[in-house]
C-alpha cells in the first residue's frame, strides 16, 4: 500500500526485541521539526516490538510503515528490505539508517537532512569520530576496537570517511538508486562499510556530520566479536573486489 503522508524523508529502523525502546524512539523521531515517516523492519522479534508498532501505525496514521519478515536474517538484508521499499514510493528523496536503541539521536536527524538538502551532499554520516571521539557509555576496549577499526578500514580501502562503520546516516534517492543493491554482500556492521565504499566508488559525494554516541541502557546489543570480525576481515576483499568491478555512475543532473 503506498503511502499517504507528504513527507519527503523516511527513517529506516531495523528491529529484534525492541520492544523497551521501539514506542519512545518512535515518539522522539515523529516530535522532529521535519516531518520523518519511519520505516521499522522487524524480523520476528519474539518480544512483540510489532504489535507495539501497530499501535503506533494508529496514533500517526500514514507515518509510520511495518515491513516484517521470518526471522533474524541480519543487519544488512534488513536495511537492503528497507531501501527497495523506500524506492517504490516516489515521494521519498532522502532515506535514512538510525538504530533503535536510542545510540542514535533523533535531534540529530535534522543534521544529517541538511547535510545532503540544503548543503548538497549525496549521503551524510553521524560521525562518532570527526571531532575526536564522542562516544558514551561504551566500554574503553570496545570504543578502541572501533575507533581502529574505522582507521584500518581506512588504511585498506583509502576512504576519508572517519567513522567508515557508522550506521546512522542519510542517502539521497539517487545513491541507492544507483548502487546495486543486489550485490551488497555483507550482513553484519561490514554492511556499513560496503554502502559507504560502493557510494563512494559510484562518485557520490559522501560528508560526515558530527554526533554524539550514546551506549544503549534499554535492551540488548547485537554486536559479536563475528560481526565485528566480518567487518575486519571482509574489508579486505572489498577492496580486492573492488580492483575488478565496474561500478555504476549516477547519469543524473
């Protein structure tokens, strides 16, 4: 069913067991300036976060969608769900990442909104790591493995993205219009990593926009040492895969 509301922006909100967070995150982004539609992907949370949507879908009729699917099938296939669905509703030119958990502020919506519609960028970035590192709440070892993380993906892959795992971010309809949607591979946090080299690669102007990250207190994290290790080690043949591929170019204005 395609949408009524006017907005131009939906927020994509992956979600398994969520069900502490998904009301209020829900709330603080529809209380924004800008008019956000949100988008929550849930794959099967057994907590019931979806019934807790439903009732949300009540309260803001035509603003906020469902997309449901089997299972936990991962991090990456959920956003990739999200995009397609956001591409066959015309209306909707910027598309946006941002976790559930509170991790992400929805004040800071707006910021990566201007970065791309009034200041020309084609994906914007909250970034964790443009000013230094403004993470909170995180253990000292986990903000460390992150921060040279970031660095080493750097180091393979040459972008100048500082904070090249960050998941809170803004795409103009045309980025993921052009980017081969079918041929992201990974799942898990090296997901982040392949938007935001492929978009790159695509010659889209990508701008990082400081943020502050706040550790989630409701819930649990889904971060593994294997989704962390797919993003170590995947990056790797990113690149190499990189050297063969022939990336696709906006042909647009």
């Amino acid at each position: 069913m395609q949408s009524t509301s006017a907005s131009d922006s939906v927020v994509i909100i992956p979600t398994y067991n969520e069900k502490e967070n998904i009301e209020a995150i829900i709330d603080a982004v529809m209380g924004q300036p800008h008019d956000f539609d949100i988008l929550i992907v849930d794959d099967g949370s057994p907590d019931g976060t979806a019934d807790l949507v439903r009732g949300r879908m009540e309260r803001y009729p035509g603003r906020i969608h469902l997309l449901e699917r089997s299972g936990k099938l991962g991090l990456g296939t959920a956003y990739i769900a999200g995009f397609k669905w956001a591409l066959e509703r015309p209306q909707y030119e910027y598309i946006f990442e941002m976790d559930a958990d509170f991790s992400h502020n929805p004040a800071d919506l707006i910021k990566l909104y201007n970065a791309c519609a009034v200041e020309g960028a084609d994906m914007s970035v909250g970034s964790r790591y443009i000013t230094g590192v403004n993470v909170v709440n995180w253990p000292m070892g986990r903000v460390l493995m992150s921060y040279y993380a970031s660095a080493y993906v750097r180091m393979i892959t040459r972008l100048k993205i500082r904070d090249t795992t960050a998941g809170f971010a803004c795409y103009r309809r045309r980025v993921l219009q052009t980017i081969e949607l079918d041929k992201i591979k990974f799942k898990g946090y090296a997901f982040q990593i392949e938007m935001k080299f492929t978009a790159h690669k695509c010659g889209f102007k990508i701008k990082e926009v400081p943020i502050i990250f706040v550790n989630r207190e409701n819930g649990v994290s889904k971060m593994s040492s294997g989704i962390f290790g797919e993003a170590v080690f995947g990056v790797i043949r990113l690149k190499w895969d990189s050297w063969f591929r022939k990336y696709p170019r906006y042909e647009g204005e």
